[in-house]
C-alpha cells in the first residue's frame, strides 16, 4: 500500500458551546481541522498511510495541531515548522432556519507565507499513491498557489494519482482569480470533486433546471456539469456532491460520478444534522478510500455518501467513523438503534 498525501491548513476551530451565537458565548470550545486534515485523518481511520503536509509555527500552538493528527495515526513527518500564526476560525453552528456563521482569521498564518524551499516534494511523493488537495489551499496566498502546482507537477511526475476538491471560498479569492489558477491545478488532476455550486463559481459551468437556493437540484444539469468538467481537463473521473437544504438543522444529501461512460447516482440520505462542517471532506476520504480498495465505481460512490452522512452526526471537523460502521449503512441500516 502506498502513502496517501494531503497537503493544505489547519486552523484552530473556536466554537460557542451548543447552539449559542458568538454575541452570546463566554467561552469556547477549541478543536482542528482543515480540509485537506481532515481527509487525511479519515483515511488513515479507515487504515491507509495518511500524511498531511502544511507548515506551522514552532510553538506550543502549533505542536497542539501537529499532536492532534498524530492521535488519530496521521503521519506528520513532512509538516515544515516555522512563522508566526496558526489560522483561526470561529464557528456558530446554525439550527432551523438560522444558518451557520464562519468567520476566518487567517492572515499571515505560516502556511500562506511558506516557501518552495519548506517542501521537498520528490521525497514526499516517493512510494505515494494518492495526492490530494483542495481549492482552499492556492486561495490562502500567492505563494500557496505555486506550491500547489509545484505539487501536482511533482506528483504527475510521480506517477500519483491527483484529486482536488475545488472547494470555492468567496471569502478568500474572487471567481475571477480562483477560474485562473485553477484552471491550471485542474490540468494535472485525475480526479475532481465539486458541489453543487463549485463548478459555476469557478469554472462557470452552470447546471441547467436547478435553483440552490430554492432546494431543486437536477440530475440531468449535474450531469452536463460533469460531462464538461472530464472533457475540458481530460479527467478519469468527476464526482458531485449534491445538497438540499431544507433548514440549517435537515439536509438531503446524496451525490453522483461519472468516469466518461457511465454515469452512478447514489441513495440520497435525509440527515438531521449535529455538526455540518468537514461533509465534503469525508465525502472526499470515502471516495479515495473506495477507489483504492478494490470497490467499483458504484460502491466507492456509495460508500463515500454513506461516510459523509456519518459524519454530519459527528462533533468536530473530522470523520470519526470504521469501514464497518459505513459498510454497515451503505447495506441499508440506517435505524440507528442501540448496538450491544
């Protein structure tokens, strides 16, 4: 088995207690997470040899974020130390019909003032299997944009197989930049994830017969989106996942792939939500996992929506969930009774 690279931030989440807002808080609970983070520690929950790549400051707070993927067997060998700042990000979980509420700050974090020299990506890649990455990651900076490509370069060159999440921040980057860069990135990618609104912000491949923020998704525009995006960047495969928000507290969730002959819709879930964020991502680690584990194209779909359905009943970032808890909901039980 190969080594699975991720490479992008981590931050250090601060969240009100419960349901309560900011204005409302006098303490809060402090985790970490990240896109590309959390990936790896799914992955290397479900037993792969997970690395994370990132840069972080050398003190207490850093090593706080470095020690909390070593606990969940994430291998930290490549993370460059050095700078000043771990990325924050404050978070109040929605309920109902009041929405979730993100506000960053990320300036001057080590990670978006790193330097080519923090990473030597032909060691890394040696004896990889997998890269992946996500749109965040070229948004922070300049320079984390050049990295990425010097990345996906080294990786093609590899032989590794390359997926991205196209992940678009509009708190980070204009679609005018984001459409530029990773135009670039996505040419060296195999696999390419988006959601429902990824492909239009980014890319302006817009679904047909679909209104997002009326709830109507169209399996026939997200086919037409997937169809573009394999054939614009000669892709292997393309995966959407596709959320229907009924409130802040209950989503539909399902998702759907296409690897250029045929096209796989997956069972859609209706999740009563505990914590929302990182759903992509464990989408993502669920896709990698089932595309490397001898699962075919179906059921890697299936076992990636399933895992990401657990994970929207997860606290936290990250996916903490066993093959065998989502085998067990892909085959159908979803009762959610007591096990003993």
């Amino acid at each position: 088995m190969g080594k699975f690279i991720t490479f992008g931030e981590i931050m250090l989440r601060l969240a009100p207690l419960g349901y309560e807002r900011f204005v409302q808080a006098k303490e809060f609970s402090a985790i970490y997470g990240g896109g590309e983070a959390n990936v790896a520690v799914s992955l290397a929950n479900y037993g792969k040899e997970a690395y994370f790549v990132t840069k972080l400051p050398k003190h207490e707070i850093g090593q706080s974020a470095v020690n909390e993927l070593r606990k969940f067997g994430v291998n930290t060998s490549y993370i460059a130390r050095g700078g000043n700042r771990l990325g924050i990000y404050f978070c109040e979980k929605g309920a109902s019909q009041r929405p979730s509420k993100v506000i960053y700050d990320r300036a001057n974090t080590s990670i978006s003032e790193a330097n080519s020299e923090d990473f030597d990506w032909k060691k890394i890649f040696d004896g990889a299997e997998w890269f992946h990455f996500t749109g965040i990651t070229p948004a922070l900076s300049d320079k984390c944009a050049e990295i990425a490509m010097e990345a996906v370069k080294a990786a093609k060159e590899a032989g590794v197989t390359v997926s991205v999440d196209l992940n678009y921040r509009k708190k980070l980057w204009t679609t005018e930049k984001a459409g530029k860069v990773m135009d670039e990135l996505v040419k060296y990618c195999d696999v390419v994830i988006a959601n429902e609104e990824d492909a239009e912000k980014v890319f302006g491949i817009k679904a047909d017969e679909t209104d997002i923020e009326g709830g109507k998704l169209s399996d026939e525009g997200y086919k037409k989106v997937a169809q573009e995006l394999l054939d614009r960047f000669k892709l292997k495969c393309v995966a959407i996942t596709l959320r229907e928000s009924y409130s802040a507290s209950d989503n539909g969730w399902s998702a759907m792939l296409y690897d250029g002959t045929n096209f796989y819709k997956s069972r859609k879930y209706n999740i009563h939500i505990v914590d929302r964020v990182g759903g992509g991502d464990s989408f993502g680690a669920g896709l990698i996992y089932g595309l490397t584990s001898g699962l075919n194209m179906q059921s890697s779909l299936d076992f990636a929506v399933a895992a990401s359905c657990l994970k929207h009943t997860v606290e936290g970032d990250a996916n903490m969930v066993s093959v065998e808890e989502v085998i067990t909901l892909m085959k159908g039980d979803g009762s959610g009774r007591v096990q003993r």
